[in-house]
C-alpha cells in the first residue's frame, strides 16, 4: 500500500477521485466511501456523518483487508445460527442488492436466525485486518476516523443482512448527500489529522 500521507491530504484525494472517475458517497453505516480503483477504497468516519443502520449486522461480497489510517474504531464480531421450523428466533437475516442509486427489494425473503456474539476489537491507528465475505460485523466510530480498504474478488453476488426480528427494512443509500457536504465531511476529518500532526 502506499504511505498513508497522501490519503490524508484533500487535494491528492480530488486528484485521485478525478482520474478514476468517483465522488464521495454517504453511506447509512456512518461514513464517506471514496472509491480509488475498481479494488480499493478510503472510509471516512465521523460522529457527525448520520448512521441511521449503525445496528445493521452484515456480510459482505467478497474478502477484504482494511487498515485504520487515522483515529480508532470498534469492531463487533457475530456469527447467526440459523433456526429449526417452530423455533424460537430474535433476528431475520436477508438478502441485500441496495445500492447507491437503488433501493433494492423491499420485501425480501427473510430466514429466522439468532446471533451470537464473537468479540468486541478495539482497532486504533495502524490497526490491519483481513475480513472474511462469510463473517458478520458491525463497526462503530465515537471519533474521526479513517480507514483504507482492499478488496478481494467478488465470492457472491448480494451480501446479507441481519435485522432484529420484524425490524423494517431499509436501505443504507435511501437517504442522500450531497458530494459537496461530502467533501466538507472528508475535509474536516483531514484537517483533524492535520492539526494532530502539528501537535496543536
């Protein structure tokens, strides 16, 4: 991976987002994703970016390795146990095809499950980890954040998502913002980082 200075400098990340051709965008988890090629990927994480599906426990398409850049995290790990016909259940886990743009079904079929939770990891600056497309997490920010992704190949085509049994579904991508504000997100988290490397 390269040095992380440039991930944090809002003018390498405009010049970068140019020539691959992305913007910024919300996503309802609680950070910014700005897409750097077809594989990689930087998150910005503030406590003042909405996460309306911060309890939303997924899967994801493929394997990935993340990297905390800046700032720390909270990792919750869960594994679900699916449910015998008759049993009793907490969760439903579903398919997802939501994505920025669509919506996806809104009335997916759901599979009675209950979780089990593996493990709470605190990640903090300098933090790497490789993460399964079979696992389920769930991440939590209380502070500026930012982390860089890689992905594997694709291993399926949806990812999954668990909901508190007869919780609504929703869409993470229902809600928009705009790529200015954005960017006005991305440029304080990098200011942030800034001013700790300056030890003010």
């Amino acid at each position: 991976m390269k040095h992380e200075k440039p991930f944090l400098d809002l003018n390498y990340l405009k010049k970068a987002a140019a020539a691959y051709g992305s913007k910024p965008y919300w996503f309802g988890l609680g950070f910014i994703q700005l897409k750097l090629s077809d594989d990689s990927r930087i998150h910005f994480w503030s406590p003042d970016i909405a996460r309306p599906e911060r309890d939303e426990i997924h899967d994801h398409r493929y394997n990935f390795v993340s990297r905390v850049l800046y700032g720390t995290l909270t990792f919750d790990l869960y594994e679900p146990t699916p449910i015998q016909r008759d049993g009793i259940w907490t969760h439903e886990l579903f398919q997802t095809d939501c994505a920025p743009g669509h919506e996806g079904n809104k009335e997916p079929k759901v599979y009675p499950v209950t979780i089990t939770k593996r493990g709470t990891f605190d990640l903090v600056e300098g933090s790497e980890y490789w993460f399964s497309s079979e696992q389920f997490h769930t991440t939590e920010n209380t502070q500026f954040a930012v982390t860089y992704l890689e992905r594997e190949t694709k291993t399926k085509q949806f990812a999954n998502v668990i909901k508190p049994r007869g919780a609504p579904i929703s869409c993470p991508f229902a809600t928009e913002m705009s790529v200015a504000d954005c960017w006005r997100h991305i440029d304080k988290i990098c200011a942030s980082w800034r001013c700790k490397c300056e030890g003010r």
